[in-house]
C-alpha cells in the first residue's frame, strides 16, 4: 500500500503521525525584512523548514549577455545549506538546486514586473537552514515576501504549498515521512489575491479525484498563509496595530 | 482568495498600508500614481507602501524603492569603472550612468581617463539625458559639478526625499545647526563636509531618520518627527 514498505502514516480516523488532519498545513511562522544589507528579505519557519530569502536589486546585470533589452532578469539561487538536513549536502549547486532555482524564477516572472527594468537584474537569494519536506514551497513564500519587503513591482504574492499522496489518502503539507514514503507529491505556486497559477510540478501518480482533492487542499491552505504574510510585512514597516 | 481590502486596512492610526496585490477598488476617475495599476477598472497595489489619496489622485508612498534617473537631476556618483574615453557611474540606480570624455572634468586625452577619475572616486554631477531603456548620461560641465574629495557620503531613501527636503527648509537648518557644508543629491546621497565633530552629528541624526523611515503607520506624524529630527 505504501510508498515504501507499508509504513502506517494515517489512521483510520484520517489523523496523520503528528496528529494533523488530512487537511491541516504545519504551523507557519514569516518574518520581513531580517537582513538589514539587503533591499529586501523574509524568513520562513514551516514545520520542521527554516528558509531565508534575500533580494538585492534592480541592479545592472553582469556579464551583459544575460541582459535583457525589454525587461529584467530574475536570477535566482536556491540553495540548501550542507546542515540542514541529516545526511550532509555538498555545498554548492546540484541538479536540484538548479531546477528549483529555474522553476522557481519562473514563478516569479509571472508576478514581478520585469518589464520596468530592462537590462538590470533581480537577485533572490533562497537558503535553506534547516529541511523537513517542502522546501521548495518556503522558498517562493519567502521570496515573495523578500521581493515585497524591497519594494520591488509586482502584480501579486506568490505562495506555494504542496499536497500528497500517503497510504492512499491525499493530504496537505506533507512532512518529512510523508513525502519520503509517500506515494505522490503536488507542490504548487499560487497568486493570494488572484487566485491564478503560476507554478505546478507533480511527483509520482494521482487520478483525476485525487488531483482535484489535492488542488483544494492547497487552494484552502493559501489565504491563512497569506494572512501572515501581510502580518509580516506590516509588523517589518510599522503598520502593525 | 483574501480581500486584502480588510487585512490591509487603515490600522487605527490612519494610514492605510498595501501589500503588492491588494485591491483598492474601482479609479472613479481619478489620476493613477505610483505603485497602482488597473486591471479591469480595479485598482490593484504592485508595491508595499502606504496609500496617499486625494480627491484627484491616488498613489502608494513606497516602503522601499530605487532611484529612478532624470534629465536634470543632480547626482553623486561613485565611479564603477573606466575606459579609453568613458566613465561608468553607480549614480544608485538600477543602471550605471554614462559619462563621457567630452562631459567629463576638465581636459584629458584618449586613454587618459583613468588619470582624471579612477574607480572608486566619487563626483558631483548631473543627469544629461535618460534614454528608453533608462541609459543615462550624466555631465561635469555646469557650476558646482565637480570631483568629491573630502567629507562623506550618507545615504536616505530616496522616496522620502520629497516629504523631507522639497522644501529646502529642513536643509538649510540642517546646514546651520551643524556648520557642515550638506549636499543633497536627487539620488538619496548626501555629502556632507566639516570638521569630524558636526559630520557625526549629521550622521547620527540621518541615522534616526533611516530608522523611523521604516514605520511608515502613519504618514504625516512621521514627517513630522523626522523634520523636526532633522532640524
């Protein structure tokens, strides 16, 4: 029935191994504006993940061919820190870290109103601290609320929460266990005002019923996580009652 | 989705901040300012600030944002790089500025540049012209423009730069309370020259002013109290 093996993650009353519902997203926790050099940054704790993100620019791009004559380009770099995880990672880029970082530029350029600066560059710097699932999902958020804290154009917050498959049952927000014995795995990227797509990657297989219950579940889990979103950037520029 | 309308509402103490996304509702004919844009005859916020609105205009005060070059503008520069017969500027734009032999300071030869102004040095100059794709040339030539040689460089945000300075008031008390000789560059740079004494005190007060231009919570009294630290 499982992934691997047959590790028991949900019980029959639908309650998962931490004691969440099938439904229930890991307690979120956004910060704006933490690093002070840079023009804009966030952190994000979801569940066990710890990722900041830091924007710099608009700024020249170098070297010029990477320029752009009608707009700006996102160059972003996702990385995961050699500790973050139990095994140690090899610092520096690998295959993953680089479809992320273009997956996730791809997200943004959706949003962020590159068109206003052509020939310059928009730096998002994603670092994961520590890693627990979904990591991919606390970069974007981060990043969006890196990229508002510097006041950077755009149309639109991202945010991305992912769903999944375990023992059968799909679920919101999976945790480590579930997204390593799990059966599948819908990381998506959504607008918070919106409501449009801007990002969709899936891992493993889900029918036509479970891929709708799956994108429910992660359009439900938008608007709280929006929510604090804008309680950080207003708590990170006075605005905080 | 969230209607930001009621998350990013007035917080009690009277401005209204937005975060990139919130709807401001219908234009009803009035002129669009910074940082909004219509979609479908709503107003839809694309950057984080406050929202300043009046009977004919709405616009959002940014929390952050870049200097944007015009012709006209004075500008202190820093120079980035150097070749035969040009000067690279960081003017604190998204793009460095232009400045060409023939606009440069003083006389100097094919290939000479770098004797005149070698990376790192700082100039006074002015925005010459900016092009479609925001290219900017920047001049020497015109009366106080010159080569920077003592004092520091201190930064602001750019954006307050209207609500602080526009009416050279501030400056001038600035200048007198501190006997520094102040210049305040369009970009958000400062030079400021004097003895060591009255540059650290103009320091400390733009110090405090960067640190309460981030509560932005309400507008007019924070204007306030930097203009009156300011002074």
């Amino acid at each position: 029935m499982g992934g691997y093996g047959d590790v028991q993650m949900i019980d029959e009353n639908g309650k998962r191994a931490d004691g969440r519902t099938a439904e229930e997203i890991r307690p979120v926790e956004i910060n704006a504006g933490i690093i002070p050099v840079a023009d804009g940054s966030a952190e994000v704790i979801w569940g066990g993940n710890h990722v900041i993100a830091a924007v710099y620019g608009p700024m020249e791009a170098h070297p010029r061919k990477i320029q752009k004559q009608d707009r700006a380009v996102l160059d972003v770099r996702y990385n995961m820190a050699p500790f973050s995880t139990t095994d140690r990672i090899r610092p520096g880029f690998n295959r993953r870290s680089r479809e992320i970082s273009k997956v996730t530029a791809e997200a943004f350029d959706s949003v962020v109103m590159t068109e206003l600066y052509p020939r310059s560059k928009i730096r998002i710097e994603i670092e994961v601290i520590t890693a627990e699932a979904g990591t991919r999902c606390a970069g974007i958020t981060a990043a969006s609320v890196a990229l508002a804290d510097a006041g950077i154009p755009m149309t639109d917050l991202v945010i991305s929460v992912a769903s999944g498959k375990i023992n059968g049952v799909v679920v919101c927000d999976l945790n480590k266990e579930e997204d390593n014995y799990g059966e599948a795995d819908l990381p998506m990227g959504v607008c918070a005002n919106s409501g449009d797509l801007v990002f969709l990657q899936m891992d493993g297989d889900l029918s036509p019923e479970e891929f709708q219950i799956a994108w429910d579940y992660n359009m439900g889990a938008i608007a709280p996580v929006h929510e604090l979103m804008i309680d950080a950037l207003k708590r990170s520029n006075g605005g905080a009652e | 989705m969230t209607d930001q309308s009621a998350l990013g509402g007035r917080d009690g103490r009277g401005t209204r901040l937005v975060t990139p996304g919130a709807s401001l509702g219908a234009s009803e004919g009035r002129r669009i300012g910074h940082g909004i844009v219509v979609n479908d005859g709503q107003m839809i916020a694309v950057k984080l600030g406050a929202v300043v609105e009046s009977e004919q205009e709405i616009s959002i005060l940014p929390t952050h944002t870049r200097y944007t070059p015009r012709p006209g503008d004075l500008v202190i520069g820093v120079v980035e790089a150097v070749q035969s017969n040009l000067w690279f500027l960081d003017i604190n734009a998204p793009f460095n500025a232009l400045l060409p032999m023939s606009l440069g300071p003083g006389k100097s030869e094919f290939g000479g540049a770098r004797h005149v102004l070698n990376v790192g040095y700082t100039v006074l100059c002015r925005i010459q012209e900016v092009d479609e794709t925001h290219s900017s040339v920047v001049t020497m030539k015109g009366l106080g423009l010159r080569r920077v040689d003592s004092g520091i460089i201190e930064e602001i945000p750019p954006h307050l730069m209207n609500s602080l300075f526009s009416d050279g008031a501030a400056l001038k008390l600035l200048k007198s309370t501190t006997d520094c000789r102040v210049v305040l560059a369009d970009n958000g740079r400062m030079w400021i020259d004097g003895s060591p004494s009255s540059i650290s005190s103009v320091i400390s007060k733009l110090e405090r002013v960067r640190t309460m231009s981030r509560d932005i919570s309400n507008l007019d009294s924070m204007i306030e109290v930097i203009q009156a630290e300011v002074q």
